[in-house]
C-alpha cells in the first residue's frame, strides 16, 4: 500500500514545469529545437536548475495565476501536490528536452519531454522512481498558462532484486474500444511464486488525493495479461499493475487518452 499511495498520490504531476518559452515573434509553425533563440535556451537551463535544487518558489512565479493543467489543476492545487511530492522524494531530479516550438498568436507553444528520477526510503527500505513525461506547454506574457500531458508512463520499484518487466500497451485508444495491458516479468521464474495486480483509474482531480488499491493475487504466469474496454466517455485514464515477489516489487503505470477518431 505504501508504494501504490507514494506513486499515485501524486501522479508524477507530469512536472514538465521545467519549460518556458518567452514570445519572440516567430511564425505559426513548429520548429525544431536548435532554431530556439538563446534567451530561450538559458532560461530553460534556469529552469532546470531550479526544479533540481527543489526552488519551489521559483518555478511557481512562471505560472499565470489563471493556469490549467489538463487533469483539472489549478495553480493552487498543483504548487500544493509539488510540495508534497518533493517531500516525499528529497533527491528527485528531472531532465527536460525540448522538442519542438511554435508561435500561436499571442501565445508560444512547446513540446517537451521530461524525465523525472526519485529515491525515498519507506519502512527500511529504498524505492526508485523514474517517469517520463511528454507533454504540450502554453506561455502567454512569459507565463505558463496550460499545460496538456500527451503521455505518460511511471515505474516505482524497491527490494534487492525488483522484477524486471516490460509494459504492452496502447497511448491512445477510440472509447469502448477493446485492447491489450500486458505486464510482461521478464526474470526466468524458477520455483518463485509472483502476486500482482492491476487497475484502472479514470483521471481526475481527486484520483491525486485518493487513489484505488489494489486487489492481488497469485499469478498464474509470467506477468500480467488482460483484456479491457476502454470507458465510453473520452479522457485520460491511468492503467497500473503491481507484481511482487520475495526480492522486490515493481509498479508501473501509464496513461492511455481515450479520444475519438
């Protein structure tokens, strides 16, 4: 339960805060990363530092106080679970690649992906978290205005010897359309016997506060294979699973956009 809470609490919050562009004047199309001016380039390095060094101050004042995040938000509510997230993980860091830029009016928009890293001790034990974040960022008056996450998929693992595994699944499904969420334990098994279990969770505001448990049971194979329909209604949704074994335990999950084609 401890590292289901520590994961989903907080979601990761795609904090891709860590990209910022300042308007420039550029034409309305997307460009690639080394035609970004310099001022834009040294902020983002700012930016970066900031996020590492956990100046939460900092990354909050390039926010508009009108900001939306795609999950539902606020200003207030992101700055409170960032704090709490950087609490939790003392020695989180994160890497931003800008991918691509573009003029929209009065507004610039940037592409990015962020790799995010923690470690915290619970209960005697470490765990290690990575996520990775690919997500569409707003700036209008060198502010941050909205920010869309486009995927995202998050491994939290502890023990000496977690299970290694490998994740099938789709970034983008058509509502109640029928795929695939596969977790796949790449170790041989030997005599070990595996529990685990898996999980949907539409996204909202309060799946940050209040996320689901999981049901476990003993796993008949190698992993985790199951069928799902996705929700009629479109949005994201957070497919999660957990396997555990006497060395280690690994949780993953990610995002899947149910949108209509």
């Amino acid at each position: 339960m401890g590292y289901w809470h520590s994961l989903k609490r907080f979601s990761l919050m795609a904090i891709a805060a860590t990209t910022v562009t300042l308007s420039t004047g550029f034409v309305a199309h997307a460009k690639t990363p080394n035609t970004a001016p310099a001022t834009l380039t040294g902020l983002l390095a700012d930016l970066d530092t900031a996020a590492n060094e956990h100046q939460w101050e900092t990354l909050l004042n390039l926010y508009s106080p009108a900001f939306m995040h795609s999950d539902g938000l606020n200003k207030t509510e992101y700055g409170d679970r960032l704090a709490e997230l950087w609490e939790d993980y003392p020695r989180m860091t994160y890497n931003t690649e800008l991918i691509s830029w573009e003029q929209d009016g009065d507004r610039l928009v940037a592409e990015t992906i962020t790799t995010v890293r923690g470690i915290q001790k619970q209960t005697g034990r470490w765990s290690h978290l990575t996520s990775k974040i690919r997500a569409k960022q707003y700036f209008e008056n060198n502010q941050l205005v909205q920010q869309d996450i486009l995927s995202e998929s998050s491994e939290l693992t502890s023990g000496d010897n977690p299970p290694d595994v490998r994740v099938l699944i789709p970034e983008t499904v058509a509502p109640k359309e029928d795929f695939g969420f596969d977790v796949i334990v790449n170790d041989p098994l030997g005599n070990e016997i595996l529990l685990g279990g898996a999980m949907e969770e539409i996204i909202s505001t309060d799946t940050y506060i209040q996320p689901d448990e999981f049901e476990l049971d003993v796993l008949p194979a190698g992993g985790i294979f199951k069928r799902v329909e996705a929700p009629e209604e479109t949005g994201d949704v957070w497919y999660s699973a957990i396997i555990i074994r006497s060395d280690g335990i690994t949780l993953v999950s990610h995002r899947v956009k149910v949108q209509k084609s």
